[in-house]
C-alpha cells in the first residue's frame, strides 16, 4: 500500500467526510425531533449559496458579509418551511407522509425558481484567495482547514447546547418522549422552531463552505441533503455524535475506496455499504435498539 | 462521496454528447416528465415552416456563394424542394445549443435560396436536452407528420438511439454535436464532427511530447460516456509511441463529479509527467483545480473548453491546454466571412462552433443534390444523395482554408466519420489561444505526424 | 396521429407505473421510492434478451457491447417480469423487519441510488452511460409494431391488465388484509395472518409489473438509457398516486393523465419558455394538493362505483339467534362441555424486566377452558405486559406458556392466534379506512381469497369462499348486535362499537381462548352494556376468555373467576367476590 497515498487519501477524506458530518448533523437534529423528512432542507442548503453571491454581486458586500447574508437566508428559509407548511399541517394532523410529500414539491419547485430567478449558469462567489499548505506528500487548501475545523467546533457547540442546557434538554425529551415532554409543560411549537433554526443554520454553514470553494447552481441542495439524512441513519437516529461519525465514516469510507478502486466505483462502495448497514444494523452504528 | 449528478445538469456540457445521462434537464422538469424519461411527450411540437428569415443575406453573399460553390438554378437545385428535420435540444440545460444550431441551418437555408440554390425545408423536434425518449417520439414525428428525407441530429444518446429510425426510413443524417462511437459506421448516419476526444487525442500528446521533451510517464484521465477508446487505446498507443514512455495511470470518473480529491490523489501516487484528460463540461474545470491544489505542476492536455469550466476553476485554468476541432469566426477563409457576416447581420452576434458546423451541414446536402442533379438522378432520393457523398468524400469547409480559398473536409466512407483541421489551445487569461494545428491520424500512423 | 399516439403511450406508462405502486402505498401503505429502477431493471432484461445475437449481425455489431440472446419479445417479456419480482424480493426480503415506514423510504432510496449508479458503472451488463440501444420492436406475425399508433394498443392492453390485477388483488380479500396490515400491523397478526408475506408479495407483484412495462417501453423506445431510471422518475410517479388519491386506482388514473398532459399543454399554450415552470407547477400542486386535499383528487373509497356505506336494513340483517346457532356449530365438530373447567392456558413462572424495570415478576395462574377469567390489580401490576407475553408479541425473560399442554412460549403471534390463542388491543386496533364488516372478516382464518395464488388459479372457489367469510363476519357482528353497522367505515363508529368490532374480529377467527385488554374502557355506559351482552355470549359459545379490566362492576357482572397482580406477581386468586372481600387487596385495588 503507497503510504503517501493513504495519507493523501485520509486528509481527503476528513475534509469531505467533516462536511458530511455537519449535513447529517443538521439534518438528524431536524429529523429526530420532528420526525418529519425534511428533503427541503435542499432549499436551505441552495438558498444560503444564492443569498452569499447575490449579496456579492448585487449588494457588493464583501465575502465575510456575503457570508453572514448567505447564513441568515439560508437559516430563514429553513425556519420559514417549518412556519408555513409543515407547522399548519401538524396541526391539522396532517400523516408524516403527506408533510414528506410537501417537503419533496417544495424541493422540486424551488431549484427552477431558483433558475428562472438566477438563471441555469454556475455561480461563483468573490472570495479571497485559497492558498494551499504542503505538509511533507499531503495538500491540504487553506478553506478546507478552516472549513473542517469550524465543523467540529459548530458539532461540539451543538451538542454541548443539547446536553448542557435546559432548553436542550428539552429537545432531547421532546425527541424521545413528545407526549410526556407535552404534559411535563415543553412547548412543542418552541423547540421545532429552535430545531429548524439550529439545523438550518447548519446546512447554510456547510453549503457556504462549499460555495466558497466551488460554485452554486440551482440544484445543488438535493445531493448533500441526501449525504445528510445517510449520515444521520448510518449513526443512528437521535444520536448527534452518531450522525457526525456516520458522515465522516462515508467521508472517509468513499476515499479510502479509491485505494483500490476506480473513483466512479465510490458510490456502490457507500451506497452498498449503507445498505447493509440498514440491513444488519437498522439502528444505525451509535443507535439503541427500539424496545 | 461521488453521486452520480444524473439529476443535476450543468448548463455547461460545451459538447453536447455530453450530456445526455444526467441531462434529465431541471430536476423536476425531468420528474415531471419523467415523462421525460418517458417521452418527453412527442418530442414537443415540431417546428413546423420555420420561417426562413431572409435577414443577413445580401446579394453580395449570394454572388460569393455561386463563386464558391457554383451557379444557382437548375443546376443548383433551384426546383428542388428537400424536406429536412432538426433534431435538437429546444429545451432543458442544452437549450443554448439548440438554438446556435438552429440558427446555424436556417442562416444557410436563407442563402442558399437567394443563390438560388435548392429549397431546404426545415422541422425542428425536441430531444430535451438529451432524452431518449423524447428523441425517438421526435424522429417519429418528423417522419409521419413532416415527411422528411434528411435529418440533421444532435447530442450522442438520443443520436445513437435514432440510429434505427433512421436506417428503416432512409434518412440521410448528419450529427455535428454529439459524435460517439457508438455512431460510426452506421446506416446513412455521418459524422461532421471529429469524434470527440479520441480523434484529437495524438495531436495533443504529440505537441506535449515536443513541448516537454522530458516526460515519460503518462496519467490518463476519464469517463464512460466519452473518449473511452481514446483513454483505453488510442491515447496510450500514441504515447508510447511517441515518448517511448508509459501510461502510469488510468481514472476514471462518473459524469458530473465535483470532488476530485480522491482521483487526483490517485494521480499524485502515480507521479505522472503529464496528463491527458477527456474529462469535459463543468467536471474538467473541478478537475483542474484538484489537479493544482495537489500541487501536481504537469501540462494537462484536455479535449475541451468551456466558459462554465474556466469559471469554477479560475485562474488554474491558466494552465490548461486542450486539443480539439476548435472552430474560430475569425478564420479568413472567403466562406467563413459569408457565414460570419450573415450570422452576425441575421442574429446580431458571431457565430460558434455548434451554429457553424450545423450551418456547413446544409451546404453538404446540397452540394450532394447539386451532384445528384449534375448526374441525372433524383435529388430526393437518400439513396442517390448518399452515394454522390461516398463517390466523392471531399467538401468545402468554414474550416481552414486561407483567405482565398474554403477549407476542405473529408468524410470517411468506412465508418462515417470526417476529418477537419484540428489545433492544441492554451488558456490565456480564460480565453482559449491557439498553439499548433494537429490533424487526425490512423491508429497505425506514426502520431508526431499528428501535429503539423 | 403518431404525435397523440405518442403522448398517448407516454401517459400509459406513467399511469401504469402509478397504478402498480398504487397497490404497495395505497393498500400497503409502503412508501417504494424505487419504482424507476424495476421499471429499469425490466427494460435492461428484455434489451439483453432481445438484441440479435453477435452471429446475427454477422460479427460485424460495431461497438461491440450492443448484442444479446437474439429472444422473441414475448419471452423476453416473461422474463422481465420474473427478474423484476425476483429483483423485488431479494431487496424486500431483509427489509421485513424494517416495518417503520421511514426505514423502507430510507432502504429504497438507497437501492434507487445504488441500482442508478450501478447501470451507468456496469458497461458490459447495461452498456453503460449510453445504455443498449437497437432492441428490436415488437412484432406481432409478420407485422412489425413500430409506429406509435400501432403500439400504443399494447400499452393499453398493458395498463388495462395491470389496472385489473390490482384492483383484483386490491379489492380481493388480498388487499384486505393489506389494508389491515397498513394501519395495524400487529392486530392482523394477533388474529392469525401471517402479517409478512402478503406486504413481501405486493411488493414484489407492483415490480414486476413496472418490469413488465419497463420490457415494454424498451421495445418502444428501441433503447435504454440509466438516465431514465434516475430518482426523479421514481418521485414522479409516488407523485401521481399522491396526486390522484392514495389507494384510489381511479384517482391514479386521473393524476397520470394530468400530469402526463401538464407538460405538451404547457407547451402548447405557453411555448417552450414554458418549460423550467412545469416543475415549479408540479412542485407546487404536490404542495396544494396535500395542504388542501390531502386525501388526493379522488380519496380511497370513493370513485366511479358507489358504494354503499349506510346501515343495513334489518331484512338483511341476521338475528342474534340465527347468528349464535350458526356459530356454534362448530366446524369440527367436537363437544366442548365436557372439558368445561379444565385448565387449557397455563401460565408458569413468566418473568420480564425492561431496563432495571422489573414488570413481571414470576407470574403463574391457568386459565380454565369456556370461564371468564379477569386479570385484575393495580396500574402498572404486569397484566398487559403478561397478555403481550402470553400471545407473543414480547419475549418472556423466563418462564412458560403452555396451551393445551404443549410448551408455546415465545410462539410469533400469529402462530399463536392459529393455535386458538388470539387478543386484542386496549386501544381498540380496528381498522379506520375500513368497513366494519371488512374488519372483521379479516380475522376469519384460512381464506384462499388471501393467497396470490389461490385469486389467480381458483378464482370461483376464492369467490364462492368469500361470500362465505362474509357472511360469517356478518353473523360475528350479529352476535355483538351491530351488524346493521357492517357497512359503515368504522372512523365514523362510535368508540363502544369500534371495541365491539375488534371483538367480532376475535370471534371471527374461531379461536377459542381470547384474552381482551381493557374492553370497556373509555366506552360510554350504553357500550359497555353491549360488550357485557356480547362477552356473555362468547362464554356461551364455550370460549375461554381472559380480559384485563379495570371496572370491578364489570368483573363481577362477568368474571368467574380472577387473578390478582400486585408488582408483576399473583397474589391471589379465586371468584371475584371473593377477592374483593379481602381488605388488603380491595385497598391495594382502590389505593385507599
């Protein structure tokens, strides 16, 4: 095995797998305490992107206050889906199924307004200069550190939030006991708004880190918002450090896989992988057997 | 991880073969219509008496046109009227094309009648970008409803998907936008293009090997869907006979990819001299910026640009080279200016690589039925039409040339395909700048031969 | 022509693709968001069966890859089908323990995503990106069906059979029992079905006829490309049924002829800019549709047929009398009364603890054949939990059940219900969408009308039976006296009569020990008098009951005898008066 090699891959696959941490973190949080399956969470992901380059290029902000813009967009759009559609049908009992069915009109409709909007074309965010550090055979660009270790900081906040504060755990018992939480005096309506804007404000994060690398198009929600919910199943539902190791498991799993494989074979290796995983363990890796 | 962007186009696809899998155009355009998977619902409407503007054709053009290509009239087909059918992408991702292409043939209609030459009659029908389905409901109709003899087709699936339609019906085709060598040597179906990727792919290596005397070791880059004997035979035959050297890796990669990390990684372990990439459409700028961001400092010759690209990669595309059958408006060849002054009078803006290859294709057909005239025969009759092409493969160009005479083009009666002028381009600040003229070579030729 | 024939086909496809899946998340309630991919995997089967073979083109197939086996569409046909159920049921197969919904949306989007992925990888099997194309059209004698108008009959004849299939299998008491298992899995199974198979198999049926269209559309299209079986092909056809009415074939009908027509309507009015809209419209409606309507354009039940959903007049209606006669001729025929008394459940020793919970704690008593025995005591004393152990819907930690001497412990619960052991549920689990009727001939046990195979092989016998189960249902609810309400969806019952349809449900399996958890609770007063008439009469019957029940005016109007659970252990037994004349426990019981 080139060491150089594994090496190269490893870091590669931190940085790919820590973003698909904070997806499946964001969209665990949501999933685990709303049940709902938030596919629009795509439209959070997308919108953050065009809200940093259209404060860019139409404001002429600056990058960091693009940033901060493509933030606050991409968190009111999650928070806003959760306030007109889904929240109005909970309380008209609307199934699961029906709340999943208008989560996936939303996230088919808004990628072509977004293009009848913006137009089919990559955008691109003016941004500073990405240096690249050269440690001995690895390269690692200067975005991906700070991206990386920002993700880990936002993933422990998150957590510590939940473990260490009363309203935290007031999500953690609307999560696993909703009726009892209800009747112990949580407001439900409180703590889903709260969960849309923590995981909403995640996915923006993730999506501007890759917005600041690459570009936006107006489909780019769907594929991470997909990496998001394997992560969150692959370390078990309900666990937030489970879904962040399940992310960096396929991070480092699709990676690893290219030192025997030809890339375009990445995805059988995590697809196939995520489905016996399903099979044999439908907990998820971090997650506790249901009773 | 690597998702197959199936449902996430890219504008950018410059080649429109390209496209084609992930083409399922907008994401919920193509849910709907799955139905664009199913059918795209006829192909859309067709285009039925596409007004043949008369904009940008002025008598002067027409006289040059009768100096380059001979007198109108009876002899030039004055009275013969070729029901033709378009088949491009109106819609979806690749609409762009359909239109330049578009353009291109109803531009090349408009003055040929004034040079009073013969009547090209076109349809248009709707392959969306790139869908089967569509493009197979689309020949249908073009068949029943509008009775056309000639079909000029774009796009490599839905062209490749057509193949029988247009053996059964006749149809003498030609695809300018989408060649794929799952095309060639197909029943009354000819390439106007160079095949992509493959036919370029020794003149690029061959201007590497003269430019880096010093590299040896080869690392090839590409996809399924494009190029693929060119990555597995072509490019590595080429190679080895030109440096002597070796190709130390071969990647590929699915359509549409954005993280090149763990692909170049692979190519960094191979310690490669240079890199030969068919890598194309929005995924060739992703992966110029991997291969620099691993600080791998090689020439990277690749067989396509694109604005879309040039963007997502920036400045590090200033370091790539591509080798192609690059089209220039700036050509001096007398056809060309006729072309590049119509376009520009008739549709406000020059013309491209797309809009002049499916422009010179209507020039084809008539020179075909102006030799079919010539010989007595009927000049709507496909069969007659495609033995005048195979009599004599050889047709003025808008490529090369000089400034007195039109270029040439070859087509190959084997399998269909053509030879044009090809050249190496270097990015300049974005912009392609061409380096050196390549030609297309025999797999048993020597490849230096390639580079002219 | 070929333009309309054209959409025509398009629609067909759509409409049958929607219908069929229609079967697994209308009657099923599953949620497959691969429905694409068997269509796929049908069109790549018959393309590899059906292209010439490499003799056939002389050796001359210039890429190489485009050949195949040389078929006739017919048995390449076949053969997608078969490779499409089997497809099917190899993914279906581990999934039966995955019963939570989210879990099977989860596991078919992976295999959509894998399956995808895997047709663009596998050059050699699916040609790759550019997929296989040349698939000969369909002929039929010597005529060659190409143009669109002439195969357009076949879709047609196509989506008729499939329509007819699932709505044979969806109305039939198949989908009976799907529709059961859709709202209450383990109801179904604790009266006895087997609640596994039948979702295992409308799994499977609504593949293979994706597959079926999927060989189809390839001879059509002449080629197959991965592109066509993307996820986005799978949403839109989850979207028609949605759209027309979640298990409503008539509304699956509808929605895929307006969304198959959206788009050239679209275009006809609109022009071609008209295009990146269609989606935003598609996306929007799907919103509307479930803020607004929910139930879709057509809802289950409703349609072109009407049925009849008031009460019965009493002329059709059976007597108790006639009813009890009928249903005490037992089918074996066996005399019950001389075993009267005899203990036939006993109950030894169970033990459960969940966490550091100790439920049950060494639980012993027997239940005597044709008594009412009341398991009685505080909240929380162990005595659900005991019921789930006894039935086997939770594992005992120790200890044993034995029914009529044989050791059952551990037995799955349908197993159990065949045995003569079934129950049912305090929080009623009787069927909403519904019939009364319906409900309870679900629990008449061993109907061929249930069996895929016995509706396609015996369907006069499956018929004849079915007026049989019918009618026993009938008789089931006469005893309890609500027969008159057998049409009425049980929704719209009131909650006393929901309990009573779940006991009919009981009846209706012929099980002859029923344990009933809580029967009266939450009932109004005028109920409860009915479930004591209706409880009366299934001791009447000679059947062994054993209920969980709070209302001690209850148990005693009732119980011969009861089991006192204190903490998960008995502490004493007898007649109910007799128990509630010990203080202790009347003081234990009552919290005073």
């Amino acid at each position: 095995m080139d060491l150089n090699l594994l090496a190269q891959l490893t870091v590669s696959g931190v940085v790919v797998g820590s973003s698909y941490a904070l997806l499946g973190v964001s969209f665990g949080i949501i999933y685990a305490t709303t049940k709902i399956f938030h596919l629009a969470h795509a439209v959070s992901f997308a919108a953050a992107a065009y809200g940093a380059v259209w404060a860019s290029s139409s404001l002429g902000l600056g990058f960091a206050l693009a940033l901060v813009v493509g933030l606050v967009v991409g968190l009111a759009f999650g928070v806003m889906i959760e306030l007109v559609f889904y929240r109005p049908m909970r309380n008209k009992d609307a199934t699961l199924l029906s709340i999943f069915l208008v989560s996936l009109g939303i996230s088919v409709a808004f990628p072509n307004l977004l293009q009848l909007a913006f137009g089919p074309d990559n955008r691109t965010l003016e941004r500073p200069g990405n240096p690249i550090y050269e440690l001995g055979p690895v390269t690692i660009t200067r975005v991906d550190v700070i991206g990386t270790v920002l993700i880990w900081l936002l993933i422990a906040a998150v957590t510590t939030f939940i473990v260490k504060t009363r309203f935290g755990r007031s999500i953690t018992a609307m999560r696993t006991n909703p009726v009892m939480a209800e009747a112990v005096g949580i407001d439900s309506k409180r703590v889903f708004t709260v969960v849309f804007v923590i995981g909403s404000a995640l996915v923006a994060v993730a999506s501007l880190i890759q917005t600041s690398k690459g570009v936006a198009t107006p489909n780019m929600g769907l594929q991470p918002t997909l990496i998001g919910f394997i992560a969150a199943f692959l370390g078990g539902i309900g666990s937030l450090w489970g879904a962040a190791l399940g992310g960096l498991a396929l991070g480092l799993l699709s990676s690893w896989s290219a030192l025997w494989l030809q890339v375009d074979y990445g995805p059988v290796v995590v697809f196939g992988v995520m489905f016996l995983i399903l099979l044999v363990r439908p907990q998820g890796l971090l997650g506790k057997a249901a009773v | 991880m690597k998702i197959r962007r199936k449902d996430t186009p890219s504008q950018t696809f410059s080649f429109p073969s390209v496209d084609v899998s992930r083409r399922s155009v907008l994401f919920g355009a193509a849910a709907i219509g799955g139905a664009a998977a199913l059918a795209a619902c006829g192909g859309g409407g067709s285009d039925k008496g596409s007004s043949v503007s008369t904009a940008g054709v002025n008598s002067a053009q027409a006289d040059g046109l009768n100096a380059i290509f001979g007198p109108g009239g009876k002899e030039g087909g004055v009275d013969v009227k070729l029901a033709a059918g378009m088949m491009l992408a109106v819609t979806g991702q690749g609409s762009f094309y359909g239109k330049v292409m578009g353009n291109g043939a109803k531009l090349a209609a408009s003055q040929i009648k004034a040079a009073k030459g013969f009547n090209y009659d076109i349809s248009i029908a709707d392959h969306k970008s790139g869908d089967v389905p569509a493009a197979l409901s689309g020949v249908r109709q073009l068949v029943t409803q509008d009775k056309i003899r000639v079909l000029q087709t774009s796009f490599g699936a839905p062209s490749e998907a057509i193949v029988p339609l247009i053996a059964q019906n006749k149809l003498l085709s030609f695809n300018g936008g989408g060649s794929s060598p799952g095309q060639a040597g197909k029943e009354y179906l000819w390439q106007t293009r160079m095949i992509f990727g493959d036919d370029p792919a020794p003149g690029g290596l061959a201007w590497i090997a003269k430019t880096y005397p010093d590299a040896k070791k080869l690392a090839i880059i590409g996809t399924q869907e494009n190029g693929v004997a060119g990555a597995k035979t072509i490019g590595p035959e080429a190679w080895k006979k030109l440096t002597g050297g070796t190709v130390v890796a071969n990647e590929q990669h699915d359509v549409g990819l954005t993280d090149f990390s763990s692909l170049v990684a692979r190519v960094k372990a191979a310690a490669p001299d240079a890199i030969l990439t068919f890598t194309y459409g929005d995924d060739v700028g992703y992966l110029v910026k991997a291969i620099r961001e691993a600080k791998i400092e090689v020439p990277v010759m690749g067989i396509e640009f694109t604005e879309q690209g040039a963007k997502i990669a920036g400045a590090a595309f200033d370091t790539f080279n591509f080798a192609t059958d690059f089209y220039s408006p700036d050509n001096e060849n007398p056809w060309n200016k006729i072309f590049v002054e119509g376009h520009q009078a008739a549709y406000g803006e020059p013309p491209e690589y797309y809009g002049a290859n499916y422009y010179e294709q209507v020039f084809f057909y008539w020179e075909l039925v102006r030799r079919v005239i010539a010989a007595g025969g009927d000049p709507t009759d496909t069969d007659a039409l495609q033995k005048a092409l195979i009599d004599n493969p050889v047709f003025k160009s808008l490529y090369g040339g000089d400034a007195q005479t039109a270029g040439e083009v070859t087509f190959n009666p084997e399998d269909h395909t053509i030879s044009k002028p090809m050249g190496v381009f270097k990015v300049v600040g974005g912009k392609p700048e061409k380096v050196a003229d390549i030609v297309k070579v025999s797999s048993t030729a020597d490849p230096a031969t390639a580079l002219v | 022509m070929s333009y309309y024939a054209d959409i025509g086909i398009t629609i067909l496809i759509l409409m049958t693709l929607a219908v069929s899946l229609n079967l697994l998340l209308g009657y099923a309630g599953r949620v497959s968001m691969a429905h694409a991919i068997f269509f796929g995997i049908g069109g790549f089967t018959a393309a590899r069966l059906t292209l010439p073979t490499k003799e056939e083109l002389g050796g001359v197939a210039t890429s190489g890859l485009q050949t195949g086996a040389g078929w006739s569409w017919v048995w390449a046909l076949v053969v997608a089908i078969v490779v499409a159920f089997l497809a099917a049921l190899l993914i279906s197969l581990p999934a039966v323990r995955l019963v939570r919904g989210e879990y099977l949306i989860l596991l078919t989007l992976a295999f959509q995503l894998v399956a995808n992925q895997l047709m663009g990888v596998l050059k050699n099997v699916t040609g790759g990106p550019f997929g296989l194309s040349g698939i000969p059209s369909m002929t039929i004698g010597d005529k060659v069906l190409f143009l669109p108008e002439e195969v357009f009959w076949v879709f047609l004849v196509a989506a008729v059979v499939s329509i007819a299939i699932c709505w044979g299998l969806g109305e039939s008491p198949f989908g009976r029992l799907l529709k059961g298992l859709r709202e209450h899995d383990t109801a179904v199974a604790s009266v006895g079905k087997n609640p596994v198979v039948p979702e295992l198999l409308a799994f499977s049926i609504s593949a293979a006829i994706a597959g079926g269209v999927g060989a189809l559309a390839a001879f059509y299209y002449g080629s197959v490309v991965p592109s066509n079986y993307t996820l986005t092909f799978s949403i839109l056809i989850v979207s028609v049924v949605v759209l027309g009415g979640i298990g409503n074939l008539t509304g699956t009908v509808v929605g895929a002829i307006i969304l198959g027509l959206l788009e050239p309507m679209l275009r006809k009015w609109f022009g071609d800019g008209a295009i990146p809209w269609q989606a935003v419209i598609y996306g929007a409606a799907l919103v509307l549709m479930m803020r607004i309507r929910p139930q879709g354009l057509i809802p289950e039940g409703k349609g072109l047929i009407r049925r009849r959903r008031g009460r019965r007049p009493e002329a059709e209606v059976p007597t108790e009398a006639e009813a009890l006669e009928r249903l005490s001729h037992r089918d074996d025929g066996a005399d019950t009364s001389a075993a009267l008394g005899m203990p036939i459940v006993e109950v030894h020793d169970l033990q459960k603890s969940f966490g550091g919970l100790k439920a049950v704690n060494g639980a012993t008593f027997t239940l005597e054949q044709g008594k009412v025995t009341a398991l009685i005591g505080p909240n929380g004393a162990g005595k659900t939990t005991i019921f789930n152990m006894i039935c086997g819907s939770i594992e005992a930690d120790t200890g044993t059940v034995r029914l009529r001497g044989e050791d059952v412990t551990g037995e799955a619960p349908y197993k159990m219900a065949r045995r003569g052991l079934a129950r049912s549920f305090q929080d009623v689990r009787v069927c909403q969408r519904l019939s009364a009727l319906d409900n309870v001939a679900m629990g008449v046990p061993d109907q061929p009308g249930e069996r895929v195979s016995q509706l396609i092989l015996r369907p006069l016998r499956t018929r004849r039976v079915e007026q049989e189960v019918r009618a026993k249902a009938l008789d089931c609810l006469a005893l309890l006296g609500i027969a008159s309400q057998a049409d009425v969806l049980v929704s719209d019952l009131s909650y006393g009569d929901q309990k009573l349809v779940a006991i009919a449900r009981l009846l209706a399996t012929g099980c002859d020990v029923l344990l009933l958890d809580e029967p009266t609770s939450g009932v109004d007063p005028a109920s409860v008098e009915k479930v004591i008439a209706g409880i009366g009469r299934l001791r009447a019957l000679g059947h062994t009951v054993c209920l969980v029940e709070h209302s001690v005016h209850f148990v005693q109007r009732l119980a011969d005898r009861a089991v006192f659970l204190d903490q998960g252990t008995v502490i004493a037994e007898g007649t109910v008066d007799e128990l509630m004349n010990r203080r202790e426990l009347a003081e234990l019981y009552f919290g005073t």
